[in-house]
C-alpha cells in the first residue's frame, strides 16, 4: 500500500551509523556465521600461534563488522516514511506499510519494535525514532478519545 509523498511527514534513509549499531538479528548472525568461516579458513592456512595469524582474524574481524553495512546499504537500500497513521518500510525495493494502531515500542529508548506482532529493529536514526515516538503518542491519544 503506497502513500501519497505529501502525506510524508518524516523520511529518512538509513546511514552507515544507523545500520552499524541498529542491525537486524538475522544481519548480526550472518555476520557471526562469516567470521567464523574466515577464521577456519585462515586456521587451515596458517598455525594459531603465529603472530600473521593473529593480525589477519583481527583484519577479518574489522572487514566483516566494518564493512558490511555498506554492503548491507547497497544491497536493501532501507528507507523509512512517517505519515500521520502509517510508518512506510522500503527494503530492496519492497514497500511494507504498517499503520500506526500495529507499532508499539518494545523497550524504551531503543530501536526494537513490535510490527504487526513481529518484533524488529528500525535501522534509523534517534531523531526519526524520536518523530516515531511523538507520532505514536498522539495516534495513540487521539484513539483514546474516540
């Protein structure tokens, strides 16, 4: 379900801060999965006691948590719109639209939420979140009134 641009009253594509501290779990284990196959690798190249050895894990370390986000941006191109009663996810040209009565915060003053039952990490800012927050408030009052 696309919204109209001028019902958007927030927009944002996620940063590579954003997506370095605010990963999905399925991100952080596939991150683990290909660390861990990195150091077999390198185990089976080169002995564990060896100085080569010890600074190449810690460059596969850095690779694999450092540069990921940039792949992660270039591949899912996330991109997140605040309407009045939606909050719009575009993900690898996919648009999911949630309305507002189906988001809830998960833990305060942090980037988990609950969509539509499922609970997911936004990877967007403080500021949006912020924005998402106040939207929420008032959805949530305004409901309270009727």
């Amino acid at each position: 379900m696309k919204k109209p641009t001028t019902d958007v009253l927030y927009q944002e594509e996620s940063s590579y801060k954003d997506m370095l501290l605010r990963k999905t779990w399925r991100m952080r284990i596939s991150e683990t999965v290909l660390f861990v196959l990195g150091m077999m690798i390198l185990a089976q190249i080169l002995p564990t006691n060896n100085t080569t050895f010890k600074v190449l894990a810690f460059a596969i370390a850095i690779a694999v948590v450092g540069l990921s986000p940039f792949l992660y941006k270039s591949m899912l191109r996330p991109m997140y719109k605040l309407t009045k009663t939606h909050l719009i996810i575009s993900m690898s040209g996919k648009e999911t639209s949630y309305p507002l009565s189906e988001v809830e915060q998960v833990i305060e003053g942090r980037h988990f939420y609950r969509l539509s039952g499922k609970k997911e990490s936004l990877m967007v800012s403080r500021q949006f979140l912020s924005h998402l927050n106040e939207r929420l408030f008032y959805y949530k009052k305004g409901n309270k009134r009727r």
